[in-house]
C-alpha cells in the first residue's frame, strides 16, 4: 500500500512539473487538471480508504503550488472523490469516454466555483484557454486512469 | 456492506475535519510557508531534470556560438534593466519641488536598497489564483513581504519562502491589495487584483478628477511597497452620480504572462519595519 501510495504521489509530483511549467511555458494561460483523472483511477483501482488517503495528501502537495486559501484545493479533490464514488454505482466508471466527460465537468465546475466564489468578472478572451484547459483536462484523464491501474498492477505482481 | 459504508461515511467526516481545520486556519497566509519543503523538493527536482537541457543550452550559447559576446551582453541586459528601474523610480517624482523632495526623501530612505534578480521557475496551478514561484529563496536574501519588480513596473510580493524558492502574490491576484496613487492628480486609492488581466483602483471618490489614461504608481503608503514604482494606465472609468466611488480599471504595466527580468527590492532592516 504505501509502495503504490508513494509512487502515485510521485506520479503527482511530476504533474504538478507538467501543470505549472511545461504546459504554461506553451501558452501562458493553459491550466490542464492531472489529478483529476488520477482521483477517477484511484476510485476504479484502489480501495475507499488508499484512495481517500491519496487525495488529500495529493491535494495538499498540490496547494504548495497555488495561492489558493490553504484547504481549499482539498476541499475541490474531496468533494470529487466523494461525488465519484458515489457516482460508480450508477454509471459505469471504467468506460473512457466516461471518464474523458467526468473529469471535463468536474474540471468545469471548479473553474466556475472560483469564478462565482472570487466575484470575477471573466472576458470572453479569457474563457477560452479555460474551456481548453477543461477539454485537456477530460483527454488526459483516461491516461492518468491507466498510469493509476498500471501503477497498482506492477505492485501486486 | 452496511460496515463497510459505515467506515466511508467515518473516513469521510475525519478527511472533512482536516479540510474544514485547515479553511479555518486559512486566513493565516503564513501557513503556506509550512508547504515549503514541497517547493524545494519541486526546486530540486526541477534542477536535476532541466540539468542535461540547460547545459546542453550553456554549451551552445556561451561557447561554442558566442565565447564572449553572449555573456557580455546579458550583463548590459542586466545592466539596462537596473538603469530602466532606476528610471522609473526617478520618473515617478519628477516635477513640482514637493515632489522633488520626496524623490530626495526616497533616495535617502531607500538610495542603498537592492535588486536581486530572480527567475520564473513555476506558475499557478489555477488560472484564477495568480502567484508565480520564483528561483530565490532565503540564501538569496528574498524575505516575506519583499516586493517583487521588474524594469515596467510592480510585479507583487513574497508572500512565501524557502531557502531556493519564493511564492511570489501577483498584483493581479484578487488578494493582492497595493496603496496607489494617480500620478497626475495625486488622488489616492487602493489597488486590487481581479483574477483577470486588468486591476481596480477602488476607493476613489466620484467627485476626483480621474481619466483615462493616467497613470497610477505605487504611494509606498503601507510601508510594503516603495513608492513611485509604475503599476499602470487607467484604461477605464465608470461614473455613477448614486454610487461614492467611481469604478476604474487598470491596465497593468507589466505582462504577467511574460515576466521575464524580475527582481526582489531587498530594504534595509530598519525600513521593512
């Protein structure tokens, strides 16, 4: 448990690298959400309580990187990792397009949480690398599932 | 099954408790320094795997394509962006003799302070949120609360740090607030962040002369910042007669996507009091 804990926390580390340097150096307004299709792939792969334990040690490392109110990044991981687990029982998680649409929404609604929460006034110019950032981040989900599927394989064998 | 949702619904409300416990300790932005070793981890880690780039990069650059010109040139760089910021502070209290005072007030306060370079190392995982993490920490003289420059104009603040690296507040961040003043007609006001590309100025009365145009610098009011230093032009103003203060919106001097040749304003002890 603690050898997939860890590897999967590395596996965020090096999305954190992708998030915040790569993916900005390429157009400076891109935001592209790894973890999100991680918290979908722990859900499928890993036990409630490992991946409970994942999220909010991903999440926490992943506040280091923002100005974000300290736990509110928690919060946004928790509450998708409670709403999709919730959600297995009725949709079927394991399909890729699901997952592509599950993680665009919920990439969809945390920007629109901090837009409403913040007061902000958003431009249409400034929706679009967004509206990218939420399509980018459904497409890299089911990668992210595999990596996660991968990752709990390799340990078992 | 019925234990199993149990223990859930247990889990849950424990990782909530966390997460409620840190929100509610959230106004203590200072708790974000206990997220430093994440950052230097993240600095380490960024060096070694840009290592093989960056001297493959140094190889080409400095010696075999240009010995000495290359490294003479950043350094008239370097020099030419010390000399704009320098300028820009000069600029800032030009003019009538009480602004010339406190220019000499500002070289005297401030005549030795210091401009240490630093460079983009990481952005904000939020596009909402508008902080940068920088390659200069504690070993480097960067401190809580410096302020952060570049030769346009104000960049933010160090509202984090660690020995390599340094959380820097854009300006544009909706928690960034800086005491302003328009350098035309001395009106005063703050400046806040909006999450976008723009800033307000707020707290002006609708009965100042305001216009588009103008344009605002820091008024080193609070004692954070050093004054004069150019935050932008006014690019918009909406009066209403009903309302006390007008609504005005900054075009911020510096590109924040592209900052490029920033520098922390090291004071000496007895001014960052």
């Amino acid at each position: 448990m603690l050898k997939t804990l860890s590897s999967l926390l590395g596996i965020t580390f090096l999305a954190a690298f992708i998030e915040t340097v790569l993916l900005p150096g390429l157009w400076s307004p891109l935001r592209v959400d790894l973890l999100l299709g991680m918290v979908i792939g722990v859900i499928i792969h890993l036990g409630f309580s490992q991946g409970l334990l994942f999220v909010l040690a991903s999440s926490l490392l992943l506040q280091a990187f923002s100005g974000a109110r300290p736990g509110l990044i928690p919060l946004f991981y928790l509450f998708t990792f409670v709403t999709v687990d919730i959600l297995k029982d009725v949709i079927y998680l394991e399909n890729i397009m699901t997952q592509v649409i599950l993680a665009a929404v919920f990439s969809v609604i945390a920007a629109c949480a901090l837009v409403l929460f913040m007061d902000i006034g958003l431009k249409p110019e400034e929706v679009i690398p967004l509206a990218v950032g939420s399509v980018l981040t459904g497409c890299a989900s089911p990668v992210m599932v595999a990596l996660v599927g991968r990752v709990k394989r390799a340990y078992e064998a | 099954m019925e234990r199993g949702g149990t223990n859930k619904i247990i889990l849950v409300v424990i990782a909530s408790a966390i997460v409620i416990v840190l929100l509610s300790l959230g106004q203590y932005r200072s708790l974000s320094s206990g997220l430093n070793p994440v950052r230097e981890g993240f600095y380490i880690a960024e060096r070694v795997v840009t290592a093989p780039f960056r001297f493959a990069a140094t190889l080409w650059t400095d010696y075999l394509a240009l010995v000495n010109v290359r490294r003479e040139n950043k350094e008239l760089v370097r020099e030419l962006q010390r000399l704009r910021f320098q300028h820009m502070a000069m600029q800032g209290l030009e003019g009538e003799n009480e602004r010339l005072r406190a220019m000499l007030d500002f070289k005297s306060e401030h005549g030795d302070y210091q401009l240490l370079p630093a460079t983009l190392l990481a952005q904000d995982i939020s596009v909402i949120f508008r902080t940068v993490i920088i390659d200069r920490g504690t070993t480097h003289g960067f401190a809580v609360n410096m302020p952060v420059v570049s030769p346009l104009g104000l960049v933010g603040r160090v509202m984090a740090v660690s020995p390599h690296t340094a959380q820097v507040l854009l300006i544009t961040d909706p928690n960034s607030a800086v005491p302003a003043v328009i350098e035309e007609t001395q009106v005063k006001g703050i400046v806040k962040g909006t999450g976008t590309n723009v800033l307000s100025l707020e707290y002006v009365r609708s009965t100042e002369l305001v216009e588009v145009g103008n344009m605002v610098v820091s008024s080193g009011l609070e004692g954070r910042f050093p004054k004069g230093l150019r935050i932008g032009r006014i690019s918009e103003v909406g009066k209403d007669p009903r309302k006390i203060f007008v609504r005005i919106m900054i075009s911020p001097s510096v590109e924040m996507s592209k900052l490029e040749g920033i520098f922390g304003v090291g004071f000496r002890a007895e001014d960052s009091q």
